[in-house]
C-alpha cells in the first residue's frame, strides 16, 4: 500500500490493524491524515511500513493461500 502524506514523518505515524483494514492516523497541528483501506488475507505481523519525503510504503506478507494480486 502506498500513501502521500505531505509534511508526515516517521514520528507523527500511526499505523493499526482493525479487522480486515489498515488505518493511518498521521501528522501534527499543521498537518493531519485520518484513512484507512481495506487488506487482503495477511500476516498482520509482518508489517513493514516506511515513509520518505511524505510517501508511505506499507508491506505486508500474504497469507498461504491467499491471491498475490489482491
């Protein structure tokens, strides 16, 4: 998943697994982000998530069994 967030840095992010969605909640006075997008079956725990010049990139391994292509 990847996401522009103007002005957002690694200390101003916030990222959680509700159920089946992703939700971001980034960003200080000037700047704030509220989202969230829906996930295909993943390990939650393999989280991997970066941000560089205001673009996160969120990974995530599939699921054995899952489509790669969701």
């Amino acid at each position: 998943m990847i996401a522009e967030l103007p002005g957002v840095t690694e200390e101003s992010l916030r990222l959680a697994v509700q159920g089946s969605r992703l939700v971001i909640d980034a960003g200080d006075a000037a700047h704030h982000y509220h989202t969230s997008a829906a996930l295909p079956p993943v390990d939650v725990s393999s989280l991997h998530a970066s941000i560089k010049n205001g673009v996160l990139e969120a990974t995530f391994k599939c699921l054995p069994g899952a489509p790669a292509d969701t």
